[in-house]
C-alpha cells in the first residue's frame, strides 16, 4: 500500500463534472487525497488539470460532485472561507508592498496583528530563505525569489491544504530544477498536504509522493512515479510520462515465465511477471529507451532478444548517448550512460540493438 494511502484522507472529490459547451473539462473525476500527501495533476494542456485544481479552490463551480474536506462538504464555500493557500502561475504579488508585506498579507485580512504576525511573518521569510531580502519590492527579485514570496504567502496562516498552479513554468530550466527539490524538501519538513498541477514530467516525478495523469477531463492512471513510469497502463500514460519505444505484435507461444510475441515475423522474448496474455492476443509493448542497448554485431550473439539495424541519428546528451535506430520494426530509441558505452556510434554504423525479456511492459493502445 502506498503511505500516501495510509494517513486520513484530507481532500476528497467525489463525480465531479464539469463542462464547457460540449467540451468536458473534468469529465467524471473521483480522487482522494491523503493528509501531507504532495499530489500532482499532470497532463497536457487541455486535460483539466487547471480546471480541477481551481474548483478545489473555489474558482470554479462544477456542474456536479462534491468536494470535501476532511469529510465535510466545501462545495458552498467561498474561496476565501476555504482557507487553502494557493500559489499562482504567475505568482501575483502586490507590487507596492515589500516581501514581508507581501507575505503578512494573509494574515492581516484574517485579524491577526501585532507580536503574534511579526513571528509568524519572520518564522516565514526564514522558512523560504528570504530573510536577507524581506525590505525588498517584488520588481526588485528574480523569478525564483518572487516564486519563495509567493510560497511564503501561502503558507504563512498554516493552511491545512496548499494548491499550486504549475509554480514553476515561469523559470528557467536549471532554476525550476534547483526549485522542485527545495519545494519537495519543504513539504516533507512541514508534512502539509500540497496539491500541485504540472505539464511537466521530470517535476512531477521529483516532487510527488502519488501523480494523477489526466485526458480530456479523464483519468488516465494515479500512482507513485516509479509505479506510473515502470508500470505504464496505456500507450498514453507510457508516451507522456517519459518516451517509450512500441513494438505491435500478437502471442505466439506461452511457458510459466515467458510470452513469446511475434512482431512482424521476429519473436520477441517477453517475461511475463505482472502481464497476463494468452497465445493469439494482439499485444503492444512498452519498452523505455533507457532499457534497450546499442552494441556491435559480435556482442549481441547471447542476447535474448536482439534486432539488427543501422544508426539513423546518434547525439552525445550530457551523461548519455542518444540513439535512433533503423530496424526491420521501425525506428527504435536507444538511451545509454555516455561513461560506459564507447565512442558514440556514427550514422550509417551497423548495429544491434538489444534488450532483456524483462525490459517492457505490456500496455492498452488507447
């Protein structure tokens, strides 16, 4: 069982729906999200993650379901007598107030004053590493300092939940990487339920305990990261988190431990471990570049499976080398630690590519 699953439940939607013209943007979505839980949202743009996200704040009205918390109906609430902290895409900081007024904002509109707002408002700043900064106006930060601001805000009153709407987008890429762990690192020290949307693979990966990967409204899977990327369900759910290679094929024979797949007349060893087909099936599958090595010819006699080809495309990319590989199934993409592997193979080298039974996983085209 996931730990996630183990704590009481915080936030719980229950049918939701909600539609646009004809166009569903939450179509049916049923979630419960447990206490200190961080939960992402992630799907391409168009698949009501946003929208889910702000009818959990109370922006958004949906046409039917129930939203509760900690198992009583919020649905009627206001945003404000929700008392969730939320953080903007864009951040939307006061521009004439300074980073400590910025983040004492909350909790003057909810009457605390004095002694009590100055240690919250410092223990804050601190919190977020901005005590150097706190006498600074918001046009005087960077992205990343402005996006600590608004974090700030957001948790200054201790709210029970956080929503965070893709906080990230705006920087760069090596500051949005240095960000997701120090959120991540934040949310395990304060232990409060943060619900977060992304379109974002890598940061939602790096900082959920449990990812929801939505469609037009639907959802497509929910797991941890590891589960969702080793485990894909659908040929969705394993082409959008991360890449995946596809091979098409039918069950040609079936022993305790291994499916045998035709795939356009060469068989392809599969170990069964969690998929169950029987002989005949059509099946499709998943394999992740990263699992499939590019050698030489003579090296590949004692794999299980092997498939010759040519290199179409090679690329040295940081810590690995990227590979497209011309075979009688298609092109397939190879990727493989740089240290370890040679010199980078040029285009038009013969090659094989080769992989273990245990490398896929069997997955639904849809």
């Amino acid at each position: 069982m996931n730990k996630a699953q183990e704590k009481p439940i915080a936030l719980s939607i229950r049918n939701l729906v909600k539609t646009y013209g004809k166009v569903a943007a939450i179509d049916n979505v049923s979630l419960d999200i447990a206490s200190g839980e961080f939960l992402s949202l992630l799907g391409p743009s168009g698949s009501g993650k946003s929208t889910i996200l702000m009818a959990i704040a109370g922006f958004v009205t949906p046409d039917s379901g129930e939203i509760l918390l900690n198992g009583q109906k919020i649905d009627a609430l206001s945003p404000e007598k929700r008392q969730f902290g939320v953080v903007f895409q864009g951040y939307a900081l006061f521009p004439h107030m300074s980073v400590r007024g910025n983040i004492a904002y909350p909790l003057k509109l909810r009457g605390i004053k004095g002694a009590e707002l100055d240690a919250q408002v410092e223990r804050t700043i601190d919190l977020v590493h901005l005590s150097a900064l706190a006498d600074r106006m918001p046009r005087q930060l960077s992205g990343g300092q402005q996006q600590r601001v608004a974090l700030a805000r957001a948790l200054v009153f201790d709210p029970s939940v956080v929503l965070l709407d893709e906080p990230l987008s705006a920087l760069d890429k090596k500051l949005r990487a240095e960000l997701q762990f120090e959120l991540r690192s934040l949310h395990q020290r304060l232990g409060t339920t943060f619900v977060n949307v992304t379109h974002d693979q890598e940061e939602a990966m790096t900082m959920s305990d449990r990812i929801v990967i939505l469609r037009d409204g639907a959802v497509q899977q929910i797991g941890a990261p590891d589960s969702l990327y080793n485990r894909p369900s659908t040929r969705f759910v394993a082409d959008f988190l991360g890449r995946a290679n596809f091979l098409e094929g039918a069950v040609s024979s079936v022993n305790g431990t291994e499916l045998k797949i035709d795939v356009k007349g060469i068989a392809v060893r599969h170990a069964k471990g969690k998929d169950a087909a029987a002989q005949g099936e059509k099946t499709l599958l998943a394999l992740r570049p990263e699992r499939i090595a590019v050698v030489s010819p003579d090296q590949a006699k004692t794999s299980l499976n092997r498939i010759d080809g040519s290199v179409q495309t090679s690329a040295f990319v940081g810590s690995q080398y990227v590979y497209v590989i011309d075979t009688p199934l298609g092109t397939i993409e190879s990727q493989m630690p740089a240290f370890e592997a040679g010199p980078l193979r040029q285009p038009g080298a013969q090659v094989a590519v080769t992989w273990s039974p245990e490398a896929g996983v069997l997955v639904k085209d849809k």
